[in-house]
C-alpha cells in the first residue's frame, strides 16, 4: 500500500488520505535544517506556572545576558495551568516575533479521566488496559471519541497560532519509550507509535493545523527506538531527552543512522551539554534546558561557557520570522 501511495505521488496524484511527511514550514524548519551540523540553538523550556510564562528564559537572561533562540511552553494538566493557557499561548506568538523559536509540549491527561489530573497516578502510573489502548486506537469508540474531543481542545490555541502565522515545534506524547507515562513504553505498530501517527492524522487532516513542525521525542533509557517510530512521513524533528547517559557517544552514533538527514536535538536535558562535547556531537541543532533543572543542575559558569560559546546559537543571532 505504501509503494502505491509513493507511485500516486510520483504521478503529481493529491492523496487526502495519506500523511504528509513534512509541516508546511516556511521558515523554521528550513533553517534548522540549514544550520544543523555547524550551529546549535539555545532552548528553554519554562513550566508551571503557565501564568508566568517566560519564567525559566529570563533566568536565563538574567545569568547570561541573551535570551535562549527557543522558548518552550506546555499546556500542562493542572487547573491553574489550564486556566492560564492563553496566557502562555500569546506569550509563544510574543516570543516568535520577537524572533525566536517555538516548541510546545502537551503533558495530556489520560483519556480515561477528564482534566484536570495529577502528575502520579496521572501522567504517571494511570495506565490503560490493553482492552482500553485498543479502544482509544479504534474509530468510534468512546475513548477514541474522548480523545478527539481532547485534541480538538488543543487544536483552538494550535489554530490561534496558525491565524497569527506561528510556526511550532509540537512535541505530543514525548519520551514514547517511557513506560511510567500513560501513552508511552508501548512498542510496536499498534503501540505508542500509532497513537501518535493518528494525533498527527486528526491534527493535520481534519484540522488543518499546517503550522506544526512534528517532533519524535524519545528518552535515553532503551534502545529499541525502531519500535516507537512513527515513520518518517510523520515527524519532522528528532529530539532526544538526555537525564541519564545519552550524551556517551555510544548513544549519539547509535542515533545517527535512525535520525538520517533529518535534525537532531537534545529535546530535555537537566545537566546542559559543554561546548565540547557539542564540537564533537555536531548534529544536535538545539538543547533545551528543562526549567528549573538547569539553575539546579548546572553552574552559573557553565551556563555563561555554553552560551558564550560561538557554535552555540541565542534569540539575537536568529534571522527572524
């Protein structure tokens, strides 16, 4: 079936049933692409509380004098934090504007229960039966329906940014390979990975949402990555959530030929890469700090070497959008 998609296009055939690979991205991913291998953008994500939504990146500010060349935010599960999504939604069009990039994460409660949840039991250790993924999977189910309605939620602030000419990193069910999460530690085609290809389809297809840059993020505890890949034709970004040992280099080349030419990033880290090591590991086209992790994880003077460092790329030296 694939091979007759693939002649279709070929042949210029428009195929509303077929995934498109690639976010219609005018300018972000064509840059990340340009610039990975010899440049890595600086990231920060900021979380709770979504009411102060640029929390983590004027840390950041303050510690080195320049602002990070991607600003993360979350939709996030609480009450208070749902409440002030807005808030971190036009902060992300701020942010764009002001020239940086993008990416949003989407901590989503399990269908199962409405919102908001808890972190654990939640997010975490809230996990379906192998009866409820097959229904959350199946068309017209209950809990396929109560996962559209969840999408279509997000799918409002997503639209918003897409009328306001935002291009997005949009990282849904990040770390796949983690078990503890409720989406995720489900190999194979009727696992994780198909819950993510038909977010990506609903998001893509139904809404028009041409304005997200898709991100495959994985975390650096397994290495049966194979197992949780969505396809190609569904991710745009390959990120990589390093709290354990994925900056060995063992892990990096193992990454290499699974990521093929497509960018490559640290999609979370506490402890931030060294310039060093972002010399010797050149595909990571941007690291994200992950809130309050790096002020407890690294030094002042690290944080000023990293971005000090002249491969390493901040808000002022991007082209704008």
């Amino acid at each position: 079936m694939l091979q007759f998609f693939f002649l279709l296009a070929t042949l210029g055939v428009a195929l509303l049933a077929a995934p498109r690979a690639v976010a219609q991205s005018t300018k972000v991913l064509p840059y990340l692409r340009r610039v990975a291998g010899t440049r890595t953008l600086a990231g920060q994500h900021n979380r709770e509380p979504n009411a102060e939504p640029t929390k983590w990146t004027k840390y950041i500010h303050h510690t080195t004098g320049k602002y990070p060349a991607l600003w993360s935010g979350d939709f996030l599960y609480q009450q208070e934090n749902i409440d002030q999504r807005w808030t971190m939604i036009r902060e992300a069009v701020r942010q764009y504007r002001r020239g940086a990039v993008v990416n949003i994460m989407w901590h989503a409660c399990p269908p199962t229960t409405g919102e908001p949840c808890s972190w654990d039991p939640g997010l975490l250790n809230q996990l379906l039966t192998d009866a409820q993924w097959q229904e959350l999977l199946t068309a017209g189910t209950p809990l396929n329906k109560a996962w559209q309605a969840r999408m279509d939620d997000i799918a409002k602030y997503l639209q918003y940014l897409k009328d306001q000419r935002v291009e997005v990193l949009f990282r849904p069910l990040h770390e796949m390979n983690q078990g503890k999460f409720w989406w995720g530690g489900r190999p194979g085609p009727r696992g994780t990975a198909r819950l993510y290809q038909l977010t990506h389809d609903y998001l893509t297809q139904t809404k028009g949402l041409t304005n997200l840059i898709w991100v495959w993020d994985v975390q650096d505890m397994s290495r049966d990555l194979a197992q949780y890949d969505p396809g190609p034709q569904y991710w745009d970004v390959f990120a990589f959530d390093v709290y354990g040992q994925g900056y060995d280099q063992s892990w990096y080349d193992y990454l290499l030929p699974i990521v093929g030419a497509k960018p490559m990033a640290i999609g979370e880290c506490a402890v931030l890469p060294t310039p060093a090591l972002l010399a010797r590991q050149p595909r990571w086209v941007f690291f994200m700090g992950w809130a309050e992790l790096v002020a407890e994880k690294n030094t002042t003077e690290a944080i000023k070497r990293l971005y000090a460092d002249p491969r390493v790329l901040t808000r002022d030296e991007l082209p704008g959008w």
